[in-house]
C-alpha cells in the first residue's frame, strides 16, 4: 500500500478507535504488530482486541481499548512527551506522536486560557486515548500513504459531558484542532467528532472535500462505540490517484505537494549536509540546496525541501531545530509524476530488481537497483556499468 493515496470518508464524524479500526480494516498492520509496538511504551494494566461487527448491515472493524486498575489522573505535555520519547518506538512514530500530543496541548491551552506547562489533558490524555494515537501512527507508518485526503468532518449537536463539565458539541478544543477544516454539524444531538479524531484528522490530512478522482483498491470501515441513527462508522478509501493529461490517460499521476524554502548564509557546509540528511530521514520527498549571493555580498544557500503537506510540520521542526533560520517559505506544488512499477529481471550476472517508469501507456524509463548490480558487478568480476546495462536492455525488451 505504501506511496497510495488514502480518502477518509467522516460522514458520522470521527474518533481515535474508529481511526485504528478502519485502517486495520483496510489492511494496514495487525493486531500483533500494535500489541509490540504498544508494548515498548511504560504503560500498565491495558489489552486491546478487534472485533468484526455488522452496523446497518455494513461489516466493519471495531478497535477496542480495555483499562484495568483506579481512575487515571490527568496527564501534562510533559508528562505525555516523557512517555512517548523514553518509549522504543521508532524514531517516525514518536515524530509522529509528539507533533500530535503538541497540537492538543495548543488547542487545549487556548480553549482553557491556560498555560502550555499547566495544561493537563482529560480525554487525550488517558490510556485508551494514548493507546489510539500511538496505533493510528504504528498504522499509517506501516501504509506509508502518498497523499491523504479527507472530507468534510460530520461534527454533531449538542453538549457533550468531559471533565471540565458539559460542553457544546463540537468541544472548545476539538474546534481549535478543526479549524480550518471544513465541518458539518450534523443531525445527531451527540458529539461525532472527539477531539482525539479531530487531532489525528488535522494532522494526517493534507486537503479537505470531494474524493479525487483513483483508482479504488481497498475500503476500511471503522466502527465506533456510540449508538447512532445512521451507521456510526469511519470509512477509509486506498488507491492509486490518477489523471488525464490532454484528453488521454497519461499513466501517471500529479502529485501536489509543499515547496519549503528558507536562506541561510551565516552556517557551515557540515551543519548543512548534517540538516539535509535530517530531513530526508524524516521522509521529505527531496531536500537540497542551492547556492546565491546574499546581502553585503555574503555567500548563502536556499534551502529547498519538498514534501507532503501531511509531513510539513515534523520537516518544518526539524529545519527550525538543526539550522540558523528564523523563518521559512511555503508554498503549493504540483509534481507530475510517472507511474512506477517494479520487475525483477535475469541478465547474464543474474537476477536484478529494476524500476520501470510509464508515461502515457509506454514505459520511458529503466532505472536498475544500485545494491543489486553492485553485487552481481563484484561477484562476476565486471565493471558496474555493464550489469547496468544488461538489467536495462532486458526490462526494455
């Protein structure tokens, strides 16, 4: 599934369990893989199981968290941060998670007028809440999405009962995270959207409405723990985006991304390859840098970093945290791009993996894998331009 895009369907809103539940649903991970993953975090007295439930007659996943022991006690920022970064996750989930505990933290300081060291989570910060956001971050590691879509967000009516007392529908930190969102308020009086699914929404979904035009693969359903007149379920839609380009198929796909730019002239060469190699480690599309002349003549570079909409944040940290800069540039993109597709091919030096790029229904593109020609290249006593070669003429026919 990696590098395919995802359409989150919240036609009855959105929360943490019915997030896990539709993405297993769907095929991304298990329920072993989160039970170790979960494990490497310094929690007790927690188990979680899946169910397969029908709800108005549509058959769905339902994500459950079960909690043994007393009443849990709220839980600051730093507490959450202490967690999740002395946990053995890896270095992308606690990215991940950080960035989204961060969020909350803001929304539920603004909503409170409370400080970002006072703040203590209710809600998102008990266990099961916990337990959603690190499984929906395991999960969307394991898919690896290209692109994540997302419609409107089916909110609710009414009031809702928290820890801070009752509360309109949506909650004064759940509409902080969403906004900018586009929303619904829907005809349930109940909340639809919790403010863990409103975190985990806005930080994952990189451009709100229509489902764009794909080609549909796999459909999760996510069900959730509430009684409601229609089917109380999160839907999740994987496939491969495609388009036409000049009224015929292209077989190739536009791929809309972020252009973060910023200039730098007061660092040294080391810290800018060390900054670069952060950012690619962090899955930006590309990283690179450009030299110019700045002010009062000063040698400088641009630094450009390519990405997803859904990563800029954590790569945004991690230009803030490794470099000099004090602001940066962001604008919208298109990248237009091949369709790939993988082969294996037998040369004369022995099997070679080689990606094959299309473009309007003809393959215009050879590029064999450098570890695999190297080997055969070593093992044959060849130069590694000739394994090259021959993995390129086979896949070429």
């Amino acid at each position: 599934m990696a590098g395919q895009t995802v359409y989150i369907d919240c036609f009855s809103g959105v929360a943490g369990d019915m997030f896990v539940g539709a993405l297993l649903d769907a095929g991304a991970g298990t329920l072993e893989v989160l039970r170790k993953e979960l494990a490497k975090i310094d929690l007790d007295g927690w188990s979680i199981s899946t169910e397969a439930v029908q709800v108005s007659g549509i058959a769905a996943t339902r994500f459950s968290v079960t909690i043994e022991g007393e009443e849990q006690e709220p839980r600051s920022l730093s507490d959450i941060e202490e967690l999740i970064a002395g946990s053995e996750l890896s270095p992308e989930v606690r990215s991940h998670c950080l960035a989204i505990f961060g969020r909350v933290a803001r929304a539920e300081a603004k909503a409170h007028g409370e400080l970002l060291q006072t703040v203590h989570f209710h809600e998102v910060g008990m266990v099961d809440s916990i337990i959603d956001i690190v499984s929906t971050c395991v999960l969307f590691g394991d898919l690896k999405p290209r692109e994540v879509y997302c419609s409107p967000v089916t909110l609710g009516s009414g009031t809702v009962q928290t820890r801070h007392g009752l509360m309109p529908v949506p909650s004064p930190a759940t509409a902080l995270l969403l906004k900018g969102v586009p929303v619904l308020q829907g005809g349930e009086r109940q909340e639809l959207a919790t403010p863990t699914g409103a975190a985990l929404i806005s930080y994952f979904v990189r451009s709100f409405g229509a489902m764009p035009t794909m080609r549909l693969d796999t459909v999760g359903y996510g069900a959730g723990s509430r009684e409601t007149k229609g089917p109380n379920l999160l839907r999740m839609m994987i496939g491969e985006r495609r388009v036409e380009a000049a009224g015929f198929e292209s077989g190739g796909c536009i791929d809309e991304q972020v252009l973060m730019e910023t200039n730098i002239d007061d660092t040294t060469p080391e810290k800018l390859a060390y900054l670069v190699e952060k950012l690619l480690e962090a899955e930006a599309t590309d990283a690179w840098m450009t030299q110019v002349i700045m002010k009062k003549g000063r040698p400088g570079v641009v630094l450009s970093v390519l990405c997803p909409a859904a990563k800029l944040e954590r790569l945004m940290d991690a230009v803030f945290n490794h470099s000099s800069t004090f602001g940066v540039r962001i604008n919208k993109v298109q990248r237009h791009c091949l369709e790939r597709r993988s082969e294996t091919v037998e040369t004369g030096y022995g099997a070679v993996r080689v990606k094959i790029g299309t473009w309007r229904q003809r393959d215009v593109t050879f590029s064999p894998e450098y570890e695999d020609c190297r080997e055969a290249a070593e093992r044959h006593g060849v130069p590694l331009e000739t394994v090259y070669e021959a993995a390129k003429a086979v896949a070429a026919g």
